[in-house]
C-alpha cells in the first residue's frame, strides 16, 4: 500500500496532526474563499468535528450533503414566525458553515478531493442562499398568507433571490471564461480581483467604509433576520420584516451592477 493510500485510511493522531495536512497556509491564507467566521472561529472547532467524521465512514462528499441540509434547514427555520424561528436560522447557519470547513477537511486528510465535491459545494451555497431570502419574503407576507394582496412580498423574496444568485454566478463565470479562453486559473490574491484604477478603484474603497455588498451571505442574511424579529418585539411585525426585504433587494441590484463593473475593470477577464 502507498504512503497516500495510507494516509487515506489512517486517522489522525492528534488535532495538531490533523490542523497540519487539513488545514495548511494555502486553505487558512485564501482571501476570498474563506468566509469571516471560519477566519474567526469556525476553523479553531472545525478540526475537532473533522476528527469524529474521520471515525466513521462518511466520504467527503457524504459531509458536504449534510452541508446542504444544514443549509435548506436554514431556510426552512425562517418559515416559523417570531423570534424563535430567526434564533434557530442563526444557529443552523453557523452550523452550515462549520461543516462546509469540515469537508475539505475530510478530503484533504483522505486526499478524495474531486470536482464532484467542489461541485456539490456550490450546490450547496447556491441553494442556500436562493432559499433565506425566498423565506424572508414570505415572513414578510406574515401567516396566514393571502392571496393576491400577499404577491408583493414573496415576489420580492424571488427577485431578491435572484439577483444573489446572479451575483454569485458573476464569480464562476469568470473562472469558466477564462478556462474557455485558456486562461490560467486565477490566484486569490488582492492584485488579481482589484479594479485597475480610475472611478471603479474609487468606488471599491469607498465600499469598504459600507460594504453592504457582504450583506447577501447565508451567515449575513440569517443574522439580518435575527436583528429584524429583535427590532420587531418593539415596532411589530410584519412591518419591521417588510422594510428589511424592501431595503435588501434595492442594494442587492446595485451590489450586482457595482460587481460586473467590478470584474470588467480588473484583470480577472483580460488576457
């Protein structure tokens, strides 16, 4: 038996052990690609449920489908009115985002990292956050629903899941137009994604200051939806929940628009 194929079926001796080939300077240092809680904490916890996980026989894929269950969970705990259901959609949130730490875990200590699970991870992040803002619009609507007086909030949900959706694809579709082009793939540093000057390169450090561009993340969103059931103990419901949607969807498009100009004045799409 080879040393990778070893290793494959081993188990790690200790969580030192396992931080060092899971998590190497590569997967801690990425820019982009590391969400702010798994740079703040979830990746301090994450190889300790990793180290359960490699005790039973779950592939790494097996771990990103209960990622993607996790993340649907999310959703659907937004559907329960009140507080209650904005407190459990925070805490499967952050539970999403611990398991999404653990698969690449999982793959990188059984060296099974494949398409298959970078596939099913974006899957997973896509659904996720098509479905939280298809929730919040029905919280908006407020049980019992009716029909057609009703049709503005949810219709606001969908189009607030659309345009994340689309800002999300802004991202692969440059990775799929460069590999089309036969591009290499791009580095996740700074110089690569950073618009090459004049107003745009303004703009994008003005966006620091506010960055509402960040607000449309499965973590962000449930967060949101925590802060608009606390705020609406005081000023009742559904109104607090119905200025939330009608205030996301506005930033939403303009974040779009702010990213494909973005990516068309960097040099993510030159040559």
């Amino acid at each position: 038996m080879s040393q990778a194929a070893g290793q494959a079926h081993a188990r790690p001796t200790s969580i030192a052990e396992l931080r060092a080939v899971a998590q190497p300077p590569e997967v801690r240092g990425r820019r982009n690609a590391e969400h702010w809680t798994a740079s703040l904490y979830l990746r301090n916890l994450s190889p300790y449920l990793t180290w359960w996980l490699l005790k039973t026989s779950i592939s790494a894929n097996g771990v990103t489908g209960l990622m993607i269950l996790v993340g649907w969970s999310t959703a659907a705990a937004l559907l329960i009115p009140g507080i209650w259901g904005a407190l459990l959609a925070v805490v499967l949130g952050q539970l999403q985002m611990l398991v999404d730490c653990c698969d690449g875990e999982v793959a990188r200590w059984r060296r099974t990292s494949s398409p298959a699970g970078v596939f099913l991870d974006k899957v997973g992040h896509y659904t996720t956050e098509a479905l939280i803002p298809l929730a919040l619009g029905i919280r908006a609507a407020a049980y019992p629903l009716e029909f057609p007086a009703d049709f503005l909030w949810t219709t606001i949900g969908a189009l607030l899941a659309l345009v994340i959706v689309l800002n999300k694809a802004l991202n692969d579709m440059v990775h799929v137009a460069r590999a089309n082009a036969g591009l290499p793939k791009l580095t996740d540093t700074h110089g690569e994604t950073a618009p090459r000057g004049g107003l745009v390169a303004k703009l994008r450090k003005a966006a620091r200051f506010l960055p509402f561009h960040r607000l449309y993340h499965s973590v962000e969103l449930t967060l949101i939806a925590f802060g608009a059931a606390l705020v609406g103990l005081v000023l009742g419901q559904p109104v607090v929940d119905r200025w939330v949607v009608g205030l996301l969807l506005p930033l939403a498009i303009l974040s779009l628009v702010g990213h494909f100009v973005a990516i068309m004045a960097s040099r993510r799409v030159r040559s």
